[in-house]
C-alpha cells in the first residue's frame, strides 16, 4: 500500500544544492510506473527538467519527455509568469488581444514583478489547473500531478498564495483563484515532500519548512534523504575512529599488500582522513536522528552518480516506489 494513495498534486521542494528537481523527476516516473498519466512541472524558469530529460527547452505547453515502467508517461509544462497571465486575461476578461498588447508593452513584466504575490496566484493557479482537470475541453487528464517547487526557505509564503493576494484584492476572479488554490492545497489531495541532505542547514530547513506549512494549514508530506552514502567502516568502529585511535599499522599492511608507498607521512595523512570520515559518519547519524523525530514517512536514496540521467531517474523511481512511496 502506497503511503501517499490519496493525493494527487505532488508539491516538492528542498534546499538548493540537495537535488529536489532530480527527486521530483524520479517521483514522475514513479508515478507514471503501470501506465500512468502523470505532469510535472517546473515554475522557476530554470528550465530543469528539460536539462534532466534531455530535451529541447520547454514551451509554454505540455510535452511528453518520457515513458515509463508499464508504458505510462511523463508530460512536463515550465510554467511562465507572462504567459499564465495571458492565458487568465483570456479565461476571465476575455482580453486575449490586450493581453498581447500589453505583453509588447512590457505591462506584463511589471505588473508580476511589483506584485509578486499575483505571481505566484498565476503559478500555482496553472499547477492547479492541471490537476484539477476535467474532460470539457478535451485537454489531458492526468492520474497526478508533480510540482518542481521553489526552495524549502520560501515554499511556505509561495504556497499561502492568499496571504499575498489579500494585499492586492478583496474580491474579484483573482481572490476567487486564489481560494481555490488554497483550497487543493491545503486539502487531502495535496503534500509537500522536502528534499534534503545529511548536513546541518538543509536538515534544519527541512525541520522549519515542516514548521511552517503546518502554521499555514498545509500538510507536510515525506522527508527524502538524499545522496546518502554508505560508511567505509564496520559500526563499532566509529566512534573510536571518529576519536582518533586509527590502527595505523593496519593502513601500513594494506598499502603493502597494494604495492603503494607506506611512508609514515602517507600513513598518517589517510589516518586523518579516516578520522574526518568517521566524524563525518556521527554527524550524519545525528542529523538522521533529526529527522526521524519530525515523524514524517521518510525515504533514503543513495549518491547516484549518474543520477541526472534517464537511468538514474529511473533508478530514483524504483527505490521510492520499493520503500513504499507511490
């Protein structure tokens, strides 16, 4: 049983650095295993999962970019700020044309940077489309729905879209989208992953993030730890390690029996890597502590080397899928 069956809009984020658009990829292609329809999307104009699948620079439409296990497939939509905008003139006011106009004139531009709070009601707005789709117009339906979303330092104030909105309007189509934005996401058919690694900072954004999307009334999905490498060292050795009682004759014999140079000043040199390796260990053994206090489904992916790659992503997909994510 998947720990996630009811939701359908997969929002994930995560410090910069921790490989939250690699995650959110592979978690696509989980998704879309057996024949899934599944959209991921990107909003930050990076153009991310194109780069990751290899394909031309996505267009303001949605593309398919990969099939998965069982011949399900993965579209992918970057969501632009000017052209939701277009689209919402166009779906609310009928001002398809001025959209234009004002787009040449550069109206567009200023308007979602002097109020980034309709930006991100036009980001989010789009996502939900998608995921809130019906037959009507023909478009494509899609079992779920994956947000390559901004950092974890901002996911909370980007997704309290009427927060921001209440500042710009009291009424009207924009504060009736931006409640029903708050409304997929803060119900049941929504979670927000966080993406991070064993290292201070981005555990304690991991443990804020959750913080705050719970303030917020939204619902904090998985933790997933990842690039998590293997110790080079049995368990109770660690701690000793870590304190320096490195058996350097041991590292001697072995450099001997390699046909390597075992001069002291190379022995004593990868003694002390040895030790920063075994510190490195217990500190990420503490953060892991950490996160497992948060209570959250938590899932660990290794360091793949290939990892942004088809294979890689796939190889992501199946380890969440296994653990039980999807």
């Amino acid at each position: 049983m998947a720990d996630f069956p009811a939701v359908k809009l997969h929002v994930v984020s995560g410090k910069g650095g921790t490989g939250k658009t690699t995650v959110a990829a592979g978690l696509a292609l989980a998704l879309a295993a057996g024949g899934r329809q599944v959209l991921l999307t990107e909003v930050e104009a990076r153009q991310g999962i194109a780069q990751l699948f290899d394909a031309p620079p996505l267009p303001y439409e949605e593309r398919r970019v990969a099939v998965a296990r069982g011949g399900g497939e993965v579209y992918a939509l970057a969501i632009d700020p000017e052209q939701a905008l277009l689209e919402y003139l166009e779906q609310f006011y009928n001002l398809r044309r001025a959209g234009s106009m004002l787009k040449r004139l550069g109206a567009i531009d200023f308007a979602t940077t002097i109020a980034p709070g309709l930006r991100d009601v036009l980001l989010t707005g789009k996502v939900m489309e998608a995921a809130t789709r019906e037959r009507r117009g023909g478009g494509r339906i899609y079992d779920a729905v994956v947000l390559d979303a901004p950092p974890t330092g901002r996911i909370a104030k980007f997704l309290n879209v009427n927060t921001e909105v209440a500042a710009l309007t009291k009424m009207g189509p924009v504060r009736n989208q931006a409640n029903s934005v708050m409304t997929l996401l803060q119900s049941a058919k929504t979670a927000v992953h966080l993406v991070t690694m064993l290292e201070e900072m981005p555990v304690q954004e991991t443990v804020d993030g959750i913080a705050e999307l719970i303030a917020t009334g939204l619902r904090p999905g998985a933790v997933i730890v990842n690039m998590m490498r293997e110790p080079l060292m049995p368990d109770d050795s660690v701690a000793d390690t870590a304190a320096g009682k490195v058996d350097t004759d041991e590292i001697a014999r072995g450099l001997k029996a390699a046909s390597l140079d075992g001069d002291p000043a190379t022995v004593s040199a990868l003694a002390a890597e040895l030790s920063d390796h075994a510190r490195r260990v217990m500190l990420e053994r503490q953060e892991l502590a950490t996160l497992s206090a948060l209570d959250r489904p938590m899932y660990e992916l290794p360091y793949i080397a290939d990892a942004t790659e088809l294979s890689g992503l796939q190889e992501i997909a199946d380890r969440l899928q296994s653990a039980g994510m999807v």
